[in-house]
C-alpha cells in the first residue's frame, strides 16, 4: 500500500523489516538514546503526563549512533500571577490597578445593537460606575 508521496506505509508483517533510510525521519530524529530525568515533585515520570524542562544532549557521539545520552531536567513551575488585577467591577467598566499604583478604568463589552439600548442611560450608567468606584479607591 503506497500513501499520497508513493511511499510504503504499513505493519514489518506487510512489507518485512525496513533500514531507516526508508522510514524518512526528520534530520534530528534520534531512534535509540538513553534519557536521565531531574523531576522536581515526582520521582517517575507519569505516562501521557507534559513536563515543562529542558533537554541537554549530554555525549557527541556521531560515530556510535546508539550510545547517545540525553538529560531532562524538569523546570520549576512558573506561577503567573495577575499584571494588573481588578480593583473594581462594575456592569459597564472595571478599573484595573498597575504594579505603581496608577488606576485605569477599562470599559466592558456591551451589545449596542438591542433596542431597548439607550445611549443617555449608558453613559449615565458608566459615569455612575466611575464615580463609586473611584470613590471607594481614592476616597476623595
């Protein structure tokens, strides 16, 4: 059986064994290595499980193909925290608060298009937002 490139594809039971010329792997493919893991809260790798790391190919060994050795060292876990998290939430705006104190009100998404959409209320709306929110956070 031949695929769309006119290659063979199927089982060794098919087409009997096959060199790995014929398998027209990737450049840096490599079929038969050895990896030491560093995990930092387990103490064996969970099958299907990620791992955020890096991989360092410890030996050059161009001339022994199978005695390549590779280590993985797991990375500790980066906990995001929020850049600019929300001071205030309101219906229409949110006011976010940067690392330096500085406020900034953010508007909210709202669908323009209803028809029981009034411009007059809206803003009359966000301003009232603005006004209690930056009340409650400045205090003047």
């Amino acid at each position: 059986m031949k695929n769309k490139k006119g290659t063979r594809v199927g089982s060794e039971q098919q087409y009997g064994p096959r060199n790995a010329n014929s398998l027209q792997l990737h450049p840096c493919s490599y079929l038969c290595v050895n990896v030491k893991s560093w995990l930092k809260n387990e103490r064996m790798m969970k099958p299907g499980k990620n791992y955020r790391g890096v991989m360092r190919r410890d030996v050059d060994a161009d001339e022994f193909a199978c005695d390549e050795h590779f280590t993985f060292t797991e990375t500790s876990k980066h906990i995001a925290q929020k850049r600019n998290p929300r001071v205030f939430s309101g219906r229409y705006i949110t006011i976010t608060q940067k690392d330096n104190g500085e406020l900034s009100p953010n508007f909210k998404h709202v669908d323009m298009d209803t028809p029981d959409f009034s411009t007059e209320r809206y803003v009359q709306a966000v301003a009232n937002e603005l006004l209690w929110g930056l009340l409650g956070l400045r205090g003047e």
